[in-house]
C-alpha cells in the first residue's frame, strides 16, 4: 500500500483517533511518547473516558466493572484532545476531513480508526429484549436488572457477586477437579449429582432465571457473576461443545462441569427460536423461563465509516503489516481491523486486550512514518469460577493437542503445527497458576523451537530446557 508522507504544509494537521477505548487511547499517548509536536485529538461516542473492557466481565474485588485505561488529566497533561459523546458520522477522504454529529468539521495529518466492534443482534423474533455486554452502559445495567430480579437486598451488590462467585468457585472445584485431560473428557456429572453438597449452591426453583444465548467467554463469565447474584442461569449454546471455536475440546468439558457445578444450567446443540416477555423459545420447543435475557453470541467489526468512505472491508476495515489502508493517510487498528500480512493471506482479526494494546502502539508508530509490520501471536484469557483460561497462537482444529501435566488441577495442552514447530498452548488452572507456563511457552513459539513430542509431554523436562541453544 502507498506509505508516501504528506507535503510539508499540511503537518500542522493533528493526528485524529476515532474510537476511545484502550486502543485509541494508547496510540494516542503513544504519538505523544514518540514526539509527535502537534495536536492529538482523540474521539469517542461514549461519554466516559477510555476504560479496560475485559472488566465488564471480570469485576474487581470490589466489584467495580469500571477500570480506566487513561484517566483524563493524564490525556490532558500530555496536550491530548478528548472529545467524550462525540459521534463521527462522515470521513471524507479527498479534504482529509472528518464530519461530526454536531456539525463540526475536523482535519487530520493522519486519521487512525479504532472504532472496535458492536455486539451481533440475536436475529429471532423477540431478539431485541436481550441485553448486551459490551460498554460500560451496559454492565451497569445488567447488573442493575439481575439486582433488582434478586430483590436488592443486603449482599446482591455487584461486589457481593464478586464473593459469592469465589465461593462458588470453591465448590465447583472441590466437585471437579481432575488432573488431566483425560480425566475432563469423562462424563462430567451433572450439577445435580452435587446438590448433596450445601456448598455447590443449586439453584432454587423459585429463583429468577435468566438465560445467556452463547456459551463464549463472555457468555461464560457473565453466567458466572449472575449466579453470584442469586439468579438461575442458563446458557444455551448453538455448537455440540462450549467455547467450541476457541478452545480445546477437554478444556471446554472441564469449563462445562465447572459452571454446573456451580448450578448454572448449559444446554448445547440448540438454537434460540424467539425471546417472549418472561421465556427463551428453543427451536426443539422447549421454553425456558426468563427474566434476564443476555445475548453474548459474539461481535461484528464496526466498518460503516470506513466502507462509507471507500475504504477495502472484509470482515474488518482491511490494513497491511503496518496497519495502513489503501489511503496512505488512514489507518487501522484493534477489533475494527483485518490485517493483511501478505498478498495472498487472508485478513485476520485478533479480537483481545492483548491485540488492541500492541496494535494501538504500532498504529501510532506507522502514523509517525515507522515501516516495521505488526508482529504479533494471537493470545486470549479469562478468569471463570476461580479458574484462569489462557490460549495463546493459532490451534488448528484438525491437529491433536500433547498434554503436559502441569500441576494440581491443572490442564496444560501443546500443539504443533505441519513442520514440528511449537504453534499452540492452552491451559486452565486455578488462579493464575498456568500463566508462568504459558508466558515461557509463548517465547519458546517466538524461537521456532521443534520439540520432540514425547519429551514436551514430560513433566521431568523443564520447559525452559527446551530453548534452543
């Protein structure tokens, strides 16, 4: 793509960041931190400032689901221009200038989209009443409405969720705790089988139901923080296993019998035929009762801006190595973007904290005139009931994982790919105990290493004897 930089006179231009979530922002400290002279103005339609959007999902202890990125002053002090509640709503290209909702116009040196994603409509008749999860509006919402389903009393507050989701933790990890993934590929018990167990807190039948359409990793995690709240759960999930495109098949068994454990209900093979006022319709003619409806069946990339300005979108608005379109003045970067790292590859998305973090550095270093392409593996975690789940490169579903014990309770499977090389790992554990494994894992992939099959499912061989030497 053309990288050529812009006449001289037009350098007075600020850099424009459209999107002010953490992608956003840490390009535009970044453009700050690299001596960018000029003016920086960072854009966003909510009318907060740039927060953490894994917390959504994932409280503090205290509960709080709101983490900030940046806070204001610190944008300010770097001479940043926020405008919070700022709808973008034309880029026109040939004057390099944007159109904002209130009728200002704006022009740019460069122009960076970090638009992100917007949630994907349940598509069923009734699928409008199901919530979302994706901006702080609504965390705070969904947890007003699972409050006030809990009727609001003493210990339902989002940080009594936090608690009771530890405690349920606890349970579900006394019911099933097995040592292997073999062990997990065993018939899990059902959550019944642990209702001798005061501990594994079943569900009263009487208590309100709420029902998440998708059984993904904000599906999961969302159903784990309404059990804390007292709701019933359910979560249906249209794929034959939970999690099914993103983790392996023994780690998603072993997350199933964890959060059934815990009481929350999953049913999978089934798809949604409408939502009613108080019930979730299933096409097989089952009818779920339903207070809450949360609909976590994943993201679509929020291309209109870019597709109304001419700009290649498939999938993502479509940059190269660098992060650039095909207008040497426009870049990409985070969920909004498909990065082409070659002619004949196809565009991908990396849809993480991670990648939204080390794609909003680089952006900003290609705006600054940097050729270096984006280097980056793919890497994802969450924490559920106790457990923390990370994966990190590109597992191939047709390829068989080696388990490598890791520890008790803990699950850590490797995959290499065509020619031997080191290429996935996935593991799950409580706490955070498989994160110093993966974190060696990841730079034993970045060395090319080829290890022997056998002797990388040995739990004598330290992982660190396998760098190359």
């Amino acid at each position: 793509m053309d990288t050529a930089p812009l006449p001289p006179s037009a350098a007075a231009d600020p850099m424009v960041i459209v999107g002010a979530g953490e992608c956003g922002a840490l390009a535009a400290l970044t453009l700050r931190q690299r001596g960018w002279p000029h003016g920086i103005v960072l854009i966003g339609e909510e009318p907060v400032g740039p927060y953490e959007r894994p917390a959504l999902s994932k409280p503090a202890d205290d509960g709080t689901p709101w983490r900030p990125m940046a806070e204001t002053a610190q944008l300010a002090e770097a001479g940043i221009t926020l405008q919070l509640g700022t709808a973008v709503t034309a880029i026109d290209r040939g004057p390099r200038t944007l159109r904002l909702a209130d009728g200002r116009r704006l022009r740019w040196h460069r122009l960076l989209l970090a638009t992100g994603a917007v949630p994907r409509p349940l598509a069923v008749p009734g699928g409008a009443r199901a919530r979302v999860l994706r901006t702080l509006a609504d965390a705070q919402a969904l947890f007003e409405a699972a409050r006030a389903l809990s009727g609001g009393a003493a210990g339902t507050s989002a940080a009594a969720a936090v608690a009771a989701s530890a405690s349920l933790a606890a349970a579900a990890s006394r019911a099933f705790a097995p040592a292997s993934a073999a062990d997990a590929s065993s018939a899990p018990r059902s959550a019944l089988a642990f209702a001798a167990d005061a501990n594994a807190a079943p569900t009263s039948a009487s208590a309100p139901q709420a029902v998440i359409v998708g059984g993904g990793l904000i599906g999961l995690e969302s159903a784990a923080l309404l059990r804390g709240l007292g709701l019933g759960v359910t979560v249906v999930e249209t794929g034959p296993v939970l999690l099914g495109r993103v983790v392996p098949a023994a780690l998603a068994r072993r997350l199933q019998a964890l959060h059934e454990a815990a009481g929350v209900q999953v049913i999978t093979g089934a798809a949604v035929e409408a939502v009613t006022a108080d019930s979730v319709q299933l096409r097989d003619g089952r009818q779920l009762p339903a207070a809450c409806v949360l609909a976590a069946i994943g993201v679509q990339p929020a291309t209109a801006l870019a597709e109304a300005a001419g700009l290649t979108c498939a999938d993502g608005i479509v940059v190269d190595a660098r992060l650039a379109t095909a207008d040497p003045t426009v870049f990409a970067a985070g969920d909004c973007a498909a990065v082409q790292t070659a002619p004949d590859t196809a565009p991908q998305r990396s849809q993480s904290w991670r990648a939204a973090r080390e794609q909003g550095v680089h952006a900003a270093g290609a705006m600054l005139g940097e050729a270096a392409p984006l280097v980056q593996r793919p890497w994802f975690w969450s924490d559920q009931l106790g457990h923390g789940l990370q994966v990190a490169g590109r597992p191939e579903a047709d390829r068989p994982w080696i388990e490598r014990p890791s520890g008790p309770g803990a699950t850590l499977l490797l995959q290499l790919d065509g020619e031997g090389r080191l290429a996935a790992a996935a593991g799950l554990a409580p706490g955070q105990a498989i994160a110093r494994d993966i974190r060696l894992l990841e730079r034993l992939m970045d060395a090319g290493i080829r290890p022997d099959p056998a002797v990388l499912a040995d739990a004598a061989v330290p992982l660190k004897s396998l760098w190359p030497r």
